[in-house]
C-alpha cells in the first residue's frame, strides 16, 4: 500500500486516540490507547513500516476488576513524536497534505479517525417502531467533522453534523451511505465492522418486505396528511433509510400497475 495512504490512516487514528503529552522534563512524548487489540497491532504495524521504530505495547488489565469492561492497550515514544510532528504538527488540525490529497488519500484518513472516535448504531426508535441503522462520528472539534464531510461528499456519501453533549456528531443514514463507506473506507476494528454488516444486512431484510411493508407506509402517510409522492418519498427515506422510486410511490398512491 503506497505511504502516503497508510500515514493518512495513521493520523486519522492518532487525531482520534493519540495525544502529544509533555513530560517533566519538558520533552514531549507520543501516546496512543484504544480497548481493541486488533487497533492497537495495526498502528503498532504501520509505525514499524514507515519509521522504523517497533514499539512494546502495554495493557491496563480492566478485565480483572469487572468482567464487563475490557482490557486497554497503549504504546507511547518520544522518538515517535519527532518524527510524526512532521506529519501532524497541530492535533487539532487536519494536515495539508489530507486536505489537498485524493480519494484515496482522505479515505484512509477517515478510516483511522472513524476507528477511534466512530461507531455503528443498530437499534429500535421505540418513539416510531422504527430501526436506527447510522455510522457515527463524535468530536468537539466541528471544523474537523465539517472537513471530514466534505471529504465523504466526494466520496458520494451524504451526511449531517448535529449538536451532541459536550461534542459535535456526524452521522451518516441510509442503505447507500452504509454500503459506500463499507466499500471505500470501512472499519478495521472487528466488532464495528461486524455491527456494520448486521446494519447493511437488516436493508436487506427490509427490501424483501418491500412489496407488502413500504407499500403499506406510504398509503398510511397519504391517507393520514395527504403528501405528494415526493415529500412521501423523503419520509419513507427518514423512517426507513430506503430511497423508494418516485414513479412506484405514484403507483400506490394514484393507482395503476407497477412494471
């Protein structure tokens, strides 16, 4: 994989989970912590390719005091930091050969960082009986997240920045943002990549109700607030996270055959 695309993962992931630390000395020291195992190797991986430097990493064994919390691994370096500073001088700012790069460039990037600080839910609105399929991002930076969107636009994935408690969150909804994000960017932690699948898996489900379940909804939308079959299209797309063809909305709503 060409080194430029695997630093932009790097720093994705170092904005997210990393941290420059001044110790007492006044030296500055790199740290990076993450609960998954399979993070921590791959970051330990990339920075033994790039810089050379093969880093121990430590454990915090959580596992010992609650079995319901997991273990936390790190790897810290003063060395490190001198070299990747040249990289990501500002923490708090994407760098600009991220933010001038191509797809391939900013992809990678937002795999590391939605490795982090990303998530999958997969969930019941109890409000609508409906299910929440989404990826999620938080940060308190929003510059960062608006970045970052822009980066998913050009990617073909749409998305939308909403005030969340103490941090801003990007979320994206839909079978087409899921899928797109698994194809070009996806998650290399196990467990997020696995609740991806299961939310993709559950449109699929749904497609297969299509016939009997949407058909139902939409008449239910028209009969009870008289939409167009566009705005009933932009509901059926909220509740769902299915885009529902124009011309087959008209079709039940109006009558007629659907070819």
């Amino acid at each position: 994989m060409n080194e430029d695309i695997r630093i932009a993962y790097l720093v994705g992931a170092v904005m997210g989970d990393g941290s420059y630390t001044h110790e007492k000395n006044s030296k500055i020291r790199f740290y990076f912590s993450s609960s998954d195992k399979e993070f921590i190797d791959d970051i330990k991986e990339i920075i033994k390719e790039i810089f050379g430097l093969n880093l121990n990493i430590g454990v915090k064994k959580l596992s010992n005091k609650n079995p319901n919390w997991r273990d936390h691994y790190w790897i810290s370096s003063r060395t490190l930091y001198n070299k990747l500073c040249k990289y990501l001088p500002d923490k708090s700012k994407i760098p600009e050969f991220i933010e001038n790069g191509d797809i391939r460039i900013k992809s990678s990037f937002i795999g590391g960082f939605f490795d982090a600080e990303g998530g999958v839910s997969l969930s019941i609105i109890k409000s609508r009986n409906a299910l929440d399929r989404r990826i999620h991002c938080s940060c308190s930076n929003k510059k960062i997240l608006e970045s970052i969107k822009n980066y998913l636009s050009e990617i073909g994935i749409k998305s939308f920045i909403q005030n969340g408690h103490r941090a801003f969150v990007l979320n994206i909804w839909g079978f087409d943002g899921l899928t797109t994000f698994r194809n070009y960017i996806g998650f290399k932690i196990f467990r997020k990549n696995d609740k991806l699948n299961k939310s993709i898996d559950s449109y699929k489900y749904r497609k297969i109700m299509w016939g009997k379940e949407i058909k139902n909804k939409a008449e239910n939308i028209r009969r009870d607030y008289g939409h167009s079959a566009i705005k009933i299209q932009k509901l059926l797309y909220e509740d769902t996270g299915l885009e529902v063809p124009k011309v087959t909305i008209e079709k039940w709503i109006y009558g007629g055959h659907e070819k």
